[in-house]
C-alpha cells in the first residue's frame, strides 16, 4: 500500500478551514488569508478541484487515484480510474457527478455520493486533456491529441456529438450561454466559440499577439473569456528579433467573444498554471511558477494581494462561497488557505447577542439584522475641516449594535472610500433576505449643491472626497464622481430585500434626503400609536422613551399582532441630524448621536419602532440646540411597516 498523505499545518490536526455560506465580496478592494493547512500527496499533483456541493477537496495528478479530502485535509475517500494519469477533472454544480479524463483516452463519469462509477467511454483521443460538465450536468465534452471535441450524454454514456476544427492538441473546454455554446483553446493557439446543436464554429481568434505564444489556461463565462498566456514580447513580423533572446511576458487576457482584449494583467513574473474564479465571480486567483498565487478584484479588474509560496505554485481551486482556497505548492503539496475581508459582516458575529423575539419563544424579530457603520474625523482633502467626534459617534453606534445582534461593517476615516461604502452596501444587498433588517449610519461631513434649474441634492462625503466645501462645485455630476448622494441611498434602500431597511445620517444638510425624488411621504400606522410612546420626565426635565413592555408581547394578543403586522410590510426609515443645514459635531457625542445612544440603551427591557425613536431624537436634539437644528425623519415606504428594536 502506498502511505498516507502527511499532514502539516499552524496547529492540530483538527485544524479546518471555515466554509461561511455567504458568498464573499470583494470591499474596497481588499482581501486577506490565513494559512490553515497542508498535505502532501504520494502523487505528482495535476489540479485540485471543491466540490461545490460541500467544499471537499478533489485531487488528481500522475496516477489513477483521485484523492478526496474534507476541510481538515483528512482523506474521506479515493477514485480509482482505469487511466494511469488523471489529466483532467470536472465536478458538476450540483456536486453529484465528477467527470475525468487521462492519458489512456477514458473518460469517466461518477457518483460523488456513493463513489461508484457511473459511464466509462472511451474516446478519440488516447490522450485525453481536457474536459467539462454543462451546468445542468446532463452534457460532458471532452478533447485532446486527436484535435476533437468529444460531446457526451451524462446519464446514457452515448456520444451525441463531434467538433472538428482545432489543428493541435485540445487544452481547455467550457460551457456557456445555458450549455449552448462550447468555448475550446488548443496548442494551435485559438480560441474557438461552438454552436453545439449545429456542431459548427461561430467565432475563432488567435489568442496571443502572435504566433509565438502559447494559451496555459482558460475559463470562460457568457460574455468573456479569461486567457493564461505566455507571449515574446520582442518580435518583428514573422520571426523573432535576433540580437538577443526572447523577452517573454505571462499575462492574464480577458477577451469577448470576438477576440477583443478587454483587460489585461501581467504582475506574474513566470508561466501561469492555472486560474480559479469565485462562483460569484467577485474575485479570481492564479497560480504561476513564480511561487505566487495571486488575487485580483473582478469587479474593479485590479490586483489585490499575493500569496507566497516556498515552491512554484502548479494549480489553485476556490471553494463555493469564495472563502476557502486550496494551492498545489511544487509537485505534491495541498496548501489551504482561509480567504477574509475584514470589512465582512458575515464573519463577525456578536457573542453576547441573544436573539430578538416577539413573544418568550425563539420567534425572532428578524432573521438576520445587518449594518454598514461609518465614521470620518479627517479626511484625505486637507482644505476639509477636521471632525472630533465622528469616529467616536460611529464605533459607539457600533458596539450597541453589535451587542443587540447586528453583524456590523465598521469603515473609520481612510477605510472609508466611496469604493468602500459602496461595496458595503452591494454586500449587505447581496446577502439581505425579505426576513432581515438592515442599518446605515454614517457621522462625517456632508454637503448640498445647488445646480441649474433648481436642482439641489445633498450628498454624505467619504474619506477621499476630492472638492471643497462652502464653494463646492455647482454641477450635481461633478460631486457624483467622489461623493455619495443621499437619493443613491434612498434608491439603495428601495432595491435591497431586507424587510425593514434604516438610514441615519449624523450630517450637514442630511434632510436633503426628504427632497429627494426617490422618496415619498411617511405614513403613520394608526393601529400602533399606542404602544411605545414619548414622554416628559419632570425631574429631569427632558423627553424620554417609554418601550413597549416584553410582557405585553408576551401576554398580549392584540400587541403581538399589531407588531406582526408592523414586521410584516417593508418599512424604509431615513433620520437625519437636521435639515438643509450644518449640524452641530458636539463635545463627546454629537447630539444626534447622544440620543440615539441614550434611547438604545435604556434599562428597562422593551421594544421601540423607528417612528418613535425618530420623534425622541427629533425632541432630544431641538431642547439641546435650541432648536437651531431640526433632525427630519420620513417612513419611505408606502406599506406601513416599521423598523422594531429590542432595548
């Protein structure tokens, strides 16, 4: 028998990798990693694939095994093929199916529940190097020496179809456009797009600058393709200059269907082995023999960081979610890797948060409870005056949140670029559900521009703001290029799923936002106006919050419903330190902020709807100032639902 796979890592063998379900997102163009583990295999290693199904790890290479792995890189399981080498490896989406192909022409379908074979069928080629799944797992496709594309039916084994046209070895196949159309590369250096009913080619393009390069990987989606090349730089017309040697370049080419370079990245500094796409296409990874996997950004086409490796890294896998990574370091080397954002809620959970219900069951308020938290003392502009305490507003609107649940974005000063905040946002919509909530609250400086015509529409500003305030410029668009508008918001707000969705603004000419044209006027429920309320404290001669009792949800059918009712339509709340106006910073909090502290954090257990934390606020700050500012709150929403907190 050949011997178990040694196992090495940063701790114990019960050491694993962390597969959160929640797709992770690429905010503000970071990403970090953790080394967890590695395994050496008793086999030259060719790729390693996760099954998408449950985040095992598949690896194939020089031998007839394929070697399954759980998070931990213990061995669950092995594949015995009838090829002497596993060249290439499929798994279906549905992680049910794998399909594989070798050096002896077999190509080989089976069960990854069971392990058992499914279909062999032998192909055209006896030395089979590519292959592929269609996303329905009913069609797998198939080249290699022999120049062909070998399309079979998955659950009969029959061969339903043959491409013809490559003139050299087929290295790389994919599905696309709903399993239409196949994308294949080859070693004559072309990409070719398939129409697979029709059997015939719609679209060919040579792939490198010319015909000195060479195609090492691809991945292909609808409408573009994501090219591994290794190029010579210094070549004049047909041949290669000869004063010299080759200058090579390995570059990463995204191209549409009609060959059109869209993008391009050339950071690798030695041949590229592989590349690996987040399902959710928010950030891609590639292996090279320079002994690096790097990260890059997709939505923003841009490098984000490096993984170092001590040997040259020959092939790299992403698990489902995006959070883990697996990287073949040398020959025979599995490397697990925890990929992280820190600005991601949905690894930061609170600990002491206990779930909010409506009665003494676990019936909670909310599935999920989300905010994005910013605060900007100082900003990258120097002319912008320096804020004292809108960093401490935010992180102590924060530590409230979090311990009533919410898994919180925190983004302070430099972190908080407009790129940031808005993948925040795209973040918090992305895994929002119809059962959650979610807040945004930002303290920093804000702005409001008067344009042509009338326009006026005030904006929050992030840390890399780049205008002048009092005699900002007067077109609208001018201020979209680095400011956030506070209708943005309010459109961001309508669009998401989350059920309840709260907006609070701790700045200048924040009540803009109730002019905005995506907003309408508030309703108030009528059948609610009872239960929380404000009231006049004589001894200490300010307002304060009455909560509605946890005993009355509890014992109370008729509270129960009216808050079934409040939780069941979409409430879209927006509370703003003032009006069309500046807004006091304060001494330790500003105003706004302390009210909204105080009303959350009230000793006697209860529960109280956005409406009526909005009228505190709205009387707590207009006693303190003196009415010099007025903070504005609109229900945004038709239905008549509202935001509920648990104190």
């Amino acid at each position: 028998n050949s011997p178990s796979p040694q196992q090495k890592g940063i701790s114990t063998s019960s050491t694993k990798a962390i597969d959160n379900k929640a797709p992770l997102t690429v905010i503000g163009g970071e990403l970090s990693y953790d080394f967890v583990k590695s395994i050496d295999s008793n086999y030259k290693l060719y790729g390693v694939k996760f099954n998408p199904k449950n985040s095992t790890i598949v690896a194939y290479g020089d031998s007839s095994t394929i070697t399954i792995y759980d998070l931990g890189l213990s061995q669950i399981a092995t594949i015995k093929s009838k090829n002497d080498e596993i060249k290439a490896l499929d798994i279906s989406q549905d992680g049910n199916y794998l399909a594989c192909a070798g050096d002896d022409g077999y190509v080989e379908i089976w069960d990854l529940n069971s392990y058992q074979l499914v279909h062999r069928m032998k192909s055209n080629s006896d030395n089979t190097l590519a292959i592929a799944l269609s996303s329905d797992g009913k069609k797998v496709a198939s080249g290699g020496e022999e120049k062909v594309i070998d399309i079979w039916n998955v659950n009969s084994g029959e061969q339903i179809a043959r491409l013809e046209g490559h003139q050299d070895d087929i290295t790389n196949i994919g599905f696309i456009d709903y399993n239409r159309k196949i994308v294949s590369t080859a070693k004559d250096k072309q990409v070719k797009i398939w129409d697979v009913v029709g059997k015939r080619v719609i679209y060919s393009y040579l792939a490198p600058s010319n015909e000195y390069g060479e195609i090492k990987n691809a991945k292909s989606f609808d409408d573009y393709t994501i090219l591994a090349l290794t190029e010579v730089e210094s070549a004049t017309g047909n041949s290669r200059k000869r004063n010299g040697p080759p200058v090579w370049k390995y570059i990463i080419k995204f191209k549409d269907n009609q060959g059109n370079t869209l993008k391009e990245f050339n950071q690798h500094r030695e041949p590229i082995t592989d590349i690996a796409v987040a399902n959710n296409r928010a950030y891609m990874a590639t292996s090279s023999m320079d002994k690096t996997i790097r990260l890059w950004d997709l939505e923003k086409k841009k490098h984000i960081t490096n993984i170092v490796l001590k040997d040259r890294a020959r092939g790299v896998a992403i698990n489902k979610s995006g959070h883990i990574l697996a990287g073949i370091e040398g020959d025979d080397r599995i490397k697990l890797y925890q990929i992280k954002n820190s600005f991601d809620p949905t690894l930061k959970s609170s600990t002491t948060a206990s779930a909010q219900s409506v009665t003494n069951s676990s019936t909670p308020w909310y599935k999920k409870a989300y905010a994005i938290v910013v605060g900007i003392n100082h900003y990258k502009r120097l002319s912008l005056p320096r804020l004292s305490n809108a960093v401490n507003d935010a992180r102590s609107v924060a530590s409230l949140l979090r311990a009533k649940g919410f898994s919180v974005i925190e983004l302070y000063n430099e972190n908080a670029t407009k790129d940031r905040i808005l993948d925040a946002l795209k973040k918090i919509k992305q895994v929002a559900s119809p059962s959650d909530a979610s807040l945004f609250y930002f303290a920093g400086h804000g702005d409001g521009v008067s344009g042509h015509n009338g326009v006026r529409e005030g904006y929050i500003l992030p840390f890399d703001f780049d205008s002048d305030l009092n005699s900002p410029n007067t077109d609208v668009m001018y201020y979209d290029k680095s400011a956030i508008s506070i209708s943005s918001l309010v459109m961001y707000s309508r669009d998401t799923k989350a059920k309840h969705i709260g907006v609070i603004l701790d700045s200048c000419f924040s009540g803009l936002a109730m002019q905005s044209k995506y907003a309408t006027k508030s309703l108030a429920s009528a059948s609610a106006k009872d239960l929380d309320t404000i009231e006049y404290d004589t001894k200490t001669r300010s307002v304060r919050i009455k909560a509605t009792p946890t005993t009355a949800t509890a014992n109370n059918s008729q509270t129960i419903n009216i808050f079934k009712d409040l939780l069941s339509k979409k409430s879209i709340n927006i509370l703003t330190a003032g009006d069309d106006q500046p807004v006091s910073d304060g001494s330790n909090h500003s105003p706004f902020t302390q009210a909204f502290l105080k009303a959350l954090e009230l000793k006697n257990k209860g529960y109280v709807r956005f409406t009526t934390l909005a009228e505190y606020i709205k009387q707590y700050v207009e006693n303190r100032t003196n009415k010099r500012q007025k903070p504005q709150y609109k229900n945004e929403s038709l239905d008549g639902g509202d935001f509920i907190f648990k104190i």
